[in-house]
C-alpha cells in the first residue's frame, strides 16, 4: 500500500496545532491534494479541520466517503482504493463542513509501444526512444511516466526519458517500463570510422582505373599507358606494367593470379600476369569497353561495351559466350552476393538485372538521373546507385524493385564500394576532392575523408581493410 510520506503529515499538523479547541470547523485541508490510483493499488489521505484562524479543532472527527464507488472506494479513514477507470473524488467530512479530494484511477497498462522500434546508432552518436502506454483495447493512455533502461551500459546509455547514447560497438537492448509492464526494442552500436589518409604515393601521370587482388596487389592504371603496381600492406610501389593503351578498369580472378584490363579508345581487353608484371596481346571486342569483372566462381568474365551491352566469356579461354543488350555507357556492375544475379547501371539512367545461369535479362529498373557505381547490400534486399547528376545515393528495394530513399550528397559522386562486411559505403566525390563515408542503415553520410585533387575510382583492400583511391592530378592516396 502506499501513503502519504509522514514528513508531509507532520508539516500538516505542524501548520495547524493549537492548545485550544474552538468547536466551529470553517475548514478541512488533505494531503495529498489529489489522488491518481491504479485499480488495485491503494493511496492513504490524511485531513483535519481548522477553526477560522487556520488552528486545528482537536477532537473534531474527519470522516472520508467515496462519491463514485465504482472507480474507487474510500475508508472512513481515508484509505483510497482504485477499482475501474474514471475519475470520481473522496469527500472529507467534519460536522457540515465538506472538502473534495480528486481522485484519479488511470486506464491499466497491458503493453507499451516504442518507437524506433530497433535502434542503431554509431560510438558516440545518440537516438531519442519514445514510449507510450496502451490500454487493453490498444488506445494510448494519457499522462502515463514510462521509464528506460539499457541492457548493457557499456554499450549504450539511456537516460530516464529515452536519450540513448553508444559507448562501443555492439549489441544491447533498450527497455521502456512502467510498473510491471514493458517492452524491449534491440539496439546495435556501430564503430565510428575514424579513417584518414595515410598516405599518398606520387606517380608519373594521371591516375584512373584500379583494381585490388586477393592477396593485396594493386594495380592503378595511367593515362601514359602504364599500370603501376603496389603492395597494399606497405602503401608501397612495388611494379610497373607496360600497356599498350590507358587502361579504363580492372578486375582480378578471385586467385589473384591474372588481372582483366579494358582498354581505353580500342575495341579491346588485355591480360595482365601478375607473377611477372607483364601484359598480353590484346583480346578483341565489338566495340570499346567500359567495365571488367569477373564472376564470383572465376569462370566468367563480363565487359561492358559503350554502345550498351555486357559481352560474357569463358575466362578460361576467353571465347565469347554471349552478349546481353543493355542501355547505352553501362558503367556500373556489381553481384549479388546471395543469388545468380548481375547487376549492371546504365548512364542512360537504368539499371538492369541479368541471370548469370541463363544469361538473360531479369527486369529493367528506371532510375532517372545519370547512374555510375552500384553496390547491393550483403543480404541482397537493396541495392545503391550512385547518381551522379543528381548529388545523392539512390536505394532501391531488390525484392519490389521500388524505390526506398535517397541520401544526399554536396556534389555528383562517382565511384563507390563497400566495406567487406557491407556496413559502410565509400564514394568519391571528384569535384569537391573528398570520400563520403555512408552508413547504409542509418541512410546518411557519418564521415568525409578530404584527398584533393579529383579522386575517382576507389577499392578496398579485402584483407586488411585500407582504401586505395585514384586521383586524376597523378597520385593515390592510402586510406586506414
């Protein structure tokens, strides 16, 4: 049962004692001045009656009556017990003097909803969680205090009103309560990415297209027809290659024994040995390439051709297997990581989606805008697209095929990748010189890296995580 505190009764009687005893009441006063009770729960009110100089009348009785017993009852002593919801009063009675006590019995609790219902937030970033209560049949209750608490504090901290807060990376929950009702909502706290340049590896030329191998060897393609190799672990040169043409893009096999180069001006691709630093005689096309990767299994190569199609060959020997038609400049390719998928953005201002078991095309997505880079997220469920005339990030739902949002960006990106665990995007920005870092869940950019210059194509190391980043004014920068 709960009471009034004696220290309130005390001060009541402290404020009102006299050694007289005038009989006329003129006034009763109560403690408390209100009453809110759940049904069930009970609430004591005390009351004395004052003669008209505000003094006690010692021996004056104070009786106490509910005037609606059925949302809650009073005992003759001033014990207040809920029953239903309503709002009725408790009267206190002394001799012809009455004085009414509110009393208010709130709907009960049966569940609290909490919005977000799930949470993720990055070290040091905060979420506002708010709570309300529910009745029985699902209408909000007003007036209700809803308290929060958090799982882990090590992870996150919550303040009484749902300020969350995360401390580290990891998993915990937030709880809204109030009594013995409640409702938990998860919540991850993702690691800040504090990468900088660490970093940067003059060169002879202009550098543009890239690519990263397995076994952490790089190599960045110049405009002087050169591809300079590096060790990715040591942000190191450590090779030159000798092309007959610019190279425009760069794909490994997943051994990471040969590289795939698309030829700048010529209808044409080469093969690079890696053991030996040395290109091949270049392999003929239909028209000039924009675009290389290679199939997950290692069995497939795919180009893309300016005119607007993807060739596919046999890696191993590379004879054509056929071509798919596509919109013009198809100059975004990515896999999905979870089914036989090729997805393949067109600066026509489509994305495309091709059966890599038939070879065919799925369906056809109308993006608008001018698409560059796209990355589909690890689960397969959405995918990002780069729009380069219209300075943001595209995502679009690979289940519906609708779009969800769009995150803004300052300026047209134009190259971008994920991390290996899919939880961040790195896109380049050429004419602001600076990588956005985007958290795809939260759908915003959390951190810009400045390189200058123009950066333009940009790879993650998938071993030690560092990014490499081509600059069109002759350097690149490492980023860890």
């Amino acid at each position: 049962m709960r009471t009034v505190s004696s220290i309130g009764i005390a001060a009541l009687l402290a404020a009102s004692c006299t050694d007289s005893a005038p009989t006329l009441v003129t006034t009763i006063i109560a403690v408390p001045e209100s009453v809110t009770v759940e049904p069930g729960e009970q609430r004591l009110i005390v009351a004395v009656a004052l003669d008209p100089d505000g003094r006690q009348v010692v021996g004056a009785t104070v009786a106490f009556s509910s005037l609606d017993t059925s949302v809650a009852s009073v005992s003759v002593s001033g014990l207040v017990t809920g029953r239903s919801p309503g709002r009725t009063a408790a009267r206190a009675q002394a001799l012809a003097i009455v004085h009414d006590v509110p009393i208010i019995v709130p709907n009960p609790t049966r569940s609290i909803e909490v919005q977000p219902d799930s949470v993720v937030v990055d070290e040091g970033g905060t979420q506002l969680l708010t709570a309300v209560a529910l009745d029985a049949f699902g209408r909000q209750i007003a007036n209700t205090v809803i308290t929060f608490s958090a799982g882990d504090t090590g992870i996150a901290s919550i303040t009484p009103g749902g300020l969350l807060r995360g401390k580290r990376a990891g998993r915990t929950t937030a709880t809204a309560a109030r009594g013995a009702v409640s409702r938990t909502v998860p919540v991850t706290v993702n690691p800040f990415f504090r990468a900088s340049v660490i970093t940067t590896v003059p060169l002879p030329s202009s550098a543009f297209a890239l690519g990263i191998s397995s076994a952490g060897v790089a190599y960045v393609g110049r405009d002087d027809a050169k591809l300079t190799r590096f060790d990715v672990a040591h942000y190191s040169v450590s090779g030159e290659v000798t092309a007959s043409l610019p190279p425009v893009d760069i794909a490994f096999e997943p051994s990471g024994a040969k590289a795939y180069v698309t030829n700048s001006g010529a209808s044409s691709f080469s093969v690079v040995d890696v053991a030996t630093d040395t290109i091949g005689s270049p392999v003929g096309l239909s028209d000039q390439p924009l675009r290389v990767r290679v199939s997950p299994d290692g069995a497939k190569l795919y180009v893309t051709l300016t005119y607007g199609a993807v060739v596919v060959l046999h890696r191993a020997t590379l004879a054509t297997d056929t071509t798919i038609a596509l919109d013009v400049n198809p100059n975004g390719i990515a896999f999905d990581p979870t089914k036989p998928s090729l997805y393949v953005s067109t600066m026509a201002g489509y994305v495309t989606e091709i059966s890599t078991t038939t070879r065919k095309t799925v369906r056809r997505l109308a993006i608008g805008g001018t698409p560059q880079d796209i990355v589909v997220s690890p689960d397969g469920t959405e995918i990002y697209i780069a729009n380069e005339s219209r300075n943001r990030i595209d995502i679009y739902n690979l289940v519906s095929g609708n779009a969800v949002t769009t995150i803004a960006l300052p300026a047209p990106p134009f190259a971008m990748i994920a991390s290996p665990d899919g939880a961040l995007l790195f896109v380049t920005l050429p004419n602001l010189g600076v990588v956005d870092v985007i958290d795809p869940k939260l759908r915003k950019v959390v951190r810009t890296i400045t390189t200058n210059g123009t950066p333009r194509r940009i790879a993650i190391d998938p071993n030690g995580g560092t990014l490499i980043v081509t600059n069109l004014d002759a350097w690149v920068d490492f980023i860890h």
